[in-house]
C-alpha cells in the first residue's frame, strides 16, 4: 500500500492536477508478506487544504477544493485573528475567532488482506466529525482527546481516497480559556496486521521495586480485527537508559474470536534498575511485538516507562523513591502564546527550561490532558504531573462547554485519557476536574464522580484522584463524603480551609490544586508536612479568560512567565523561595507599603478563586527590574530584593546600604533610598550571583540574542530571537514602544513574533511589533541545512543582525 496526497479530485475520483508528491516522504510499500513491518506509521503533515466555513459535501470525495488553503498539520487557523471586541468567545477566547472549518487531504492507500489501516489524530479542536471517501468515521465532543479511526474496510481499490476532518468551534464560548480552533495536533496513518495492540491498549507498570531488582509488568489489549479466531502471543524486550537489551519474555498465544479483544499480561525482572527521579528521569523501553500463529509480527508498540516510587501520605506529603519534598509546582494552559494551541515542542522545552531554573518541580495540566509531546518532554526534562481530565461536568462554566456532553461522554473519555497518558513516569496524579460547579449539589457530583473514579482505577490502579474543590467549606465536601471519595484531597485556594480539613480528619492526605502567588500561601504549604504541594495559578501567561478584565485585554497575565517565556518578577520571586540554588534578582518598588506582588505584578495577590483574581484589569506595574523611574529627579524609591542568600548586599553608585538577612517566611528585602541615575548591585555576601540595575538613556539601537545557538527545520524546531531597544551603553529602555521590523533571510523563515503585552492585537503573524517594556520576540525556524538571518529594524535605531546555523 502507497501512501500520498492528491488533490482537486473529480467525481470520478480522478485528479485533475495528479498526485502530489511531497518528495517520496509519504512513499510506502505495504504487503502482507512476512517481509513487510509488523507496524508502519507515516506522518500525515502536509498536503492538507482548510477551509473555515461549512460548505456542503465537503466530506465528499467530489468536492471541488482547489479554492481552499494548502496548510500543514498541527494547525490551528483561529491563531492568525483577528482580534476583535465583538468575537462571539469574548474575552474568555482571548477575543479571538471561533468557528467551523474543514480540512482535506488525499490518501492514496490500498486495501491489503490481513492488514488494517487506522488514522489516528492527537487533537481536533472541537466537536469533531472524520470521513473517509465520504463514510462517517466517527464524531466526539471533546477537543481534548487522542482520536483513532479504523479505515481499512472504506479504502478504495484504487487507492484513492480523500481524508476529511471537520472541527467545530462555533458554540463558543465553550471554553474559559483559548482553546484554538482546528487540527491542533499531529495526524498519522498506522498500518498493522489483523492482529494488533488496541489504541492506548499497552500498559507498563513496575509494582515491585528494590535496589536490586526491579518486576515490569507488561499488561496488553490484543485485538483481532479480523472475521475468523485467530492465536496471538507477545514478544517483549525491555531496554535501559543506555539503549543495551535488559530484559526479554515471550508470551504463548491465546485464541482470541473475530473482532474480539484480549488482555495478554507479562512479568519481566529488570536487575540494579536505574531510577527515574527529577535530577536522573532515567527511561526505560518496552519493544512489545504481537505474535501471530505463523509466528510472524503482526503489530509492534513501543513504550517508554520509568522506574520509580511515588506516593501521597496522610502524615508527611509527596514521596519520589523514598525522598519526601514539597510539589513546587504550576498550572500550565495548552497555548502556546504567538503559536496558538499548535504548539512546536521547542516553545514547551524553552518554558521547562527556565521553570526548572526557578525551582518549579511539578506542572498541573489545566485543565485538560495536555499533547503526547507534552509529556513526553516532563518525562525526560524531570517533571511530576498532575494530569487532568475536566474543567466541568453536568453544571455549566459557559454556555457551549462540555456539560452538554459530560453524561454521554465522560466514561469513553476519561478511559481513552488515562490510557493514552499512563506510561509516563512523570505523571503521578490524575485529577479528575477543576472547580467543578456540581458540588452544589451533593447527590449529582457524588454520583458523577463515583462514575470518573470507577473507570480512572480500571484504567490505572497505580495511581491515585483528585480534583481541585471549589469552595468545598459553602458546598460542604468535607462534611457530607464526597472530598474522602478522593485518593487524595485537593483544595483551590484557601490553604487554611485544606489544613482544617487534615486536623479534623488526619488520614486525609492534601495537596493545593490551585495556589494564589501570595508569601502566605507558599508558607502554609511549607510550614505543614501533610501539605504535599502546591500548583500556583500560573506557570505562564495565557490567551483568554480575559472576559472579566474585558477588552483591551487579550489574555490573563497569571504567570511566573510571560507569553514569550521570559521570566517576570514573579517569577524572580519565586525563584527566591523555591530555587534550590542560590539566587538573587532585584528590583525597584514604587510601592513598598502595598502587599506582595500579585500575578501580573501590579497589586495584592487574593488568595480567591480564579474566576475572581482575574477580575482586576492588568495595570501599570509597581515592581520593576529596572532603575529608570519616569520620574529622574531625587525623589523616594524602594529597592527590593528576591534571594535565597542567608545575607544580602546592596549599592547604590558604589555606596553600600547594609546588609540583611533572610527572613524566616522569606519575605523580600527592602532599602529605602533617594532616586539617583545610576547603579544597584545587590549581591550575595560572603560569595555567589550578583544582579545590577542600570538607568537608561535615550533609545540608541536594537541587540538580538539568541539561547538556541542551532534551529532544525520540523514543526517541532524554533529558535527565540529577542530584541531589546537599549541606550548607548547597552541598557534596556523600558519605556520604549518602537515598532521593530523583523526579517527572515538565508536557510529560515519567519514563524511568529510577540511582545508579552497584554493589551497588543497586532496579529501574531505580523513581521512588525511594537517593543514592550523595551522587548519583542520573534520565532523563527529552519528550512534546511545552512544558516538564516534575522534582522530587526525601528525607525531612528540602529539596526541588528544575527546569524543561526539551520539544520536539516
């Protein structure tokens, strides 16, 4: 069987342009001969055609499309805007366009005998309905879930076919959050034998650990997909870190009857096994092969797990393999700021990075399973993961949201959920949703959740529930049973509340779900060891949910990151608190006697809900990491520092202003000063970091720079070029606002730019943003070997240049 795109086909299925052929990269032979792959996966990225509308037949092969967009997948088409006030999702979709839109591509693809077919989707953004040569394949609500469609009995003898997908975003709002709109994740056809392993039907599990030996347990939903009994075994081989073959089993095979599926389970020994843990996410792999009766592969899955001990207790919090520490972690959304929710694993792994810098050791996925890819980067990158499934279930949030499906749905959903993410070593926790609004009424959210638990423990044994309670003292969760329906209790907020909950009932084990930023909620969590942790509200700025802020306002400005993924004084903060490494940032407050920062460092941070924290429009910060106040005649200032230092040093122009130690609750440290022009350092005493503040002069040009030193050419590939307006002496100019015109030349294109503000609504796409506090970024990325160019041009600057080497 051939797999490769066509398009502009006629009624007869004929092309009227012919086949078009990306290269050979979707070239592929497939027979049933035993010379054939047990498995073959080709990636279906190119040659797609959108079309944002709903025209009719356009699931038909006789369409004409030659009218429509040529895209690649992943892709999500509401990203390029635009901005508009009247959005029919409001603020709450980032004031961003929703909508149906239609995707089609061609398949030239055969039927085989004893092969099957399958297209399988991570991600269609919303309420999606897939064809082939016009058969209805299927049809599911949530955008959220991994989709597999059996394809084989509808492929034409011809080979030619025409894949079509419809995503439906137009009951907006349906999401608190943007969510995108269209096929957000990666598409790929998977051919197997008849006999092969059921869509996240291979599980690895490892319940006995010692220092010398580790037990795997393989467990394995075989399908037979074909009309007559047929035997399969497995063939398992298990590898270490190292890539070097540790372990090796066979299974006998079983009669398994035509259509049927069965679970065949092994048990491998794994000797001196290698932990998987935050400094060392060593990864094991599971090479599992389904055996026919002619004793040839049928189907090969290949799993990636870890080995590792993790558990909640009632009286001491988080355990990793034996060592008890505190989840410093943060809720994530799925967008990725100028990419939308199409999001290249390069934007993911810049965010990690600078997370893990800041102490951050434990993400929530809010409020939805997040990409396989995701996952994939917590589990080498050294993560814990709360994975979670709902923001709603019978009581709606919005009016379009998934409350309208819950009762028909949550079952199928939440098991393909959990089955698709339980190999993952980094995900520890499932929780089965945010604030759920049912809790108002007992009876119904103790019965929905009975349901969720039922299906999550047959899915995963292994791993424990929760859910972030909503106000659980008013509806009364505590008292009336359904918080200790929970593996473990969590609490949105109100950290006092959870602690209560523990003292009146100690074998409660506690986590915060969703954290203000607040010192005081960071010390309640430290100072009480049945808290396992804490997720604060939010790792990273994210578009929408800005309905209660309203229009300018394009997102919600919660994180310890802001769109780009550069560090904010929040973060700064943070990281004085949870860094493991010494660390010092400092910074000016013109408003020392108001209460710590708040999410977007502009005023008090309430430990509410929240729905009602993002209430306060972004204002004019108050804290800044710079020293070039608008006003630059002597007037009072206040310097603060973040640091982890037990003692801390600053200057003024070379003067020293004493040293302080570190308070018992960590609180910022502070000198009141006269404003001069000038020079802060602040530095650790007796050795260590250092950071210094400079006053600014006139805008005098741009700098580049750049963290990534090489950029590759796949979807997954981007490099981050910063531009900075800076003086003459090279310091950044925070009032700046210059529109800077970036150029892509050479071995590259231009993908995207931003510049974090909450309030801009150039569209992404465009070369030209205004600078924002004196930054902007603009993403790039390769087109081959070689190299590319960037260049950034503001009228009255002079201009820079910088050079990437590309790699295939």
């Amino acid at each position: 069987m051939r797999v490769a795109a066509f398009g502009d086909i006629r009624e007869d299925g004929l092309s009227k342009t012919g086949l078009l052929f990306a290269g050979a990269a979707l070239a592929l032979l497939l027979t049933s001969s035993a010379s054939a792959a047990d498995r073959q996966v080709t990636p279906l990225a190119e040659d797609w055609k959108v079309f944002v509308g709903d025209p009719e037949g356009a699931e038909t092969v006789a369409l004409d499309d030659s009218g429509w967009t040529k895209v690649s997948v992943p892709h999500d088409w509401a990203i390029a805007g635009p901005f508009d006030v009247k959005a029919r999702a409001g603020g709450a979709g980032g004031f961003l366009p929703t909508g149906i839109a239609w995707y089609r591509r061609g398949l030239d693809a055969k039927p085989t005998p004893g092969r099957r077919v399958f297209v399988e989707l991570d991600g269609v953004m919303e309420r999606s309905g897939v064809w082939i040569n016009g058969h209805h394949l299927g049809h599911r609500p949530s955008g959220y879930v991994g989709l597999r469609y059996d394809v084989t009995d509808f492929l034409r003898a011809d080979g030619r076919n025409v894949l079509a997908v419809r995503a439906d975003t137009a009951f907006a709002p349906s999401s608190r959050w943007y969510a995108g709109s269209g096929i957000y994740g990666k598409v790929r056809l998977i051919e197997t034998g008849d006999l092969h392993v059921e869509q996240g039907g291979a599980f690895v599990s490892t319940p006995v650990i010692t220092a010398d030996q580790a037990t795997a347990k393989v467990q394995v939903d075989v399908t037979n997909g074909s009309a007559k009994t047929a035997k399969a075994g497995l063939e398992i081989v298990v590898t270490g870190p190292d890539g070097k073959v540790v372990a090796r089993q066979s299974v006998a095979p079983v009669a398994i009857d035509a259509s049927r599926t069965e679970t065949l389970t092994a048990e491998l020994s794994i000797a001196t096994p290698k932990l998987w843990d935050l400094e060392t996410p060593n990864l094991y792999q599971a090479t599992i092969r389904v055996i026919g009766a002619d004793g040839q592969a049928s189907d090969t899955e290949v799993v990636p797990f870890g080995i590792r001990t993790a558990e909640f207790k009632a009286e001491s919090g988080f355990w990793l393999n034996g060592k008890n520490f505190k989840l410093k972690g943060v809720a994530l959304h799925a967008d990725g700021g100028a990419v939308g929710a199409a999001v290249p694993l390069a934007v993911w792994r810049q965010r990690f990075t600078v997370l893990k810098a800041l102490g951050v050791n434990a993400i929530r996925t809010a409020h939805n399973p997040p990409s396989p890819a995701f996952l994939d980067l917590a589990d080498r990158m050294g993560f814990v993961v709360m994975d979670e499934l709902f923001d709603q279930w019978n009581v709606a949030k919005t009016p379009g949201d998934y409350h309208l499906f819950f009762s028909d749905w949550h079952k199928r959903d939440a098991r393909d959920m959990l089955r698709r993410d339980r190999n993952h070593p980094s995900v520890v926790i499932w929780s089965a949703g945010n604030e759920i609004h049912d809790t108002a009424y007992p009876v119904q959210a103790k019965a929905a959740l009975g349901s969720l638990l039922t299906v999550m423990h047959a899915a995963d044994p292994t791993r424990p529930v929760t859910m972030g309670l909503f106000r659980p003292n008013v509806t009364g969760d505590y008292s009336n049973g359904l918080a200790d329906m929970l593996d473990v209790v969590g609490q949105n907020y109100r950290e006092g509340e959870l602690t209560k909950a523990h003292s009146d009932k100690p074998t409660r084990k506690i986590v915060g779900t969703e954290n203000s930023h607040a010192r005081g909620s960071w010390t309640a969590v430290r100072d009480f060891a049945p808290y396992a942790g804490m997720f604060l509200w939010t790792g990273v700025d994210y578009l929408g949910e800005s309905d209660r802020s309203g229009w300018p306002n394009i997102g919600n400005p919660a994180g310890l990151l802001d769109r780009t993924g550069q560090v904010k004084v929040t973060g700064m903060q943070r990281a004085g608190w949870w860094s493991e490494t010494p660390v010092i940032h400092v910074v000016r407050n013109a408003a020392p006697a108001a209460p710590p920062p708040s999410n977007d460092g502009a005023g008090p941070a309430p430990a509410l809900p929240t729905m009602i924290a993002v209430a306060t429009p972004a204002a004019k910060p108050r804290i800044s990491d710079d020293w070039t106040p608008e006003d630059l005649s002597p007037h009072p200032e206040t310097i603060e520092v973040y640091s982890n230092c037990p003692s801390v040093d600053v200057t003024l122009n070379g003067r020293a202003l004493g040293a302080k130690p570190l308070p018992a609750d960590g609180a910022p440290r502070q000198w009141s000063v006269t404003f001069a022009p000038g020079e802060v350092v602040a530095s650790c005493v007796g050795g260590g970091p250092k950071d210094v503040l400079r006053t600014a002069g006139a805008a005098k040009r741009i700098v580049l720079f750049s963290d990534d030193k090489v950029v590759g050419a796949s979807f997954d590939d981007l490099a981050f070029v910063r531009a900075k307006v800076v003086d003459a002496k090279g310091v950044v100019v925070p009032s700046s606002e210059v529109a800077i015109t970036f150029a892509v030349s050479g071995a590259g294109k231009f993908v995207a730019a931003d510049n974090a503000a909450p309030a801009d609504h150039t569209p992404f796409a465009s070369p030209v943003h205004a600078a924002y506090r004196g930054t902007a970024t603009v993403l790039v990325r390769g087109a081959g070997a070689g190299k590319l160019t960037v260049k950034a041009t503001a009228p009255g600057l002079e201009a820079a240049t910088l050079v990437l080497p590309t790699a295939p």
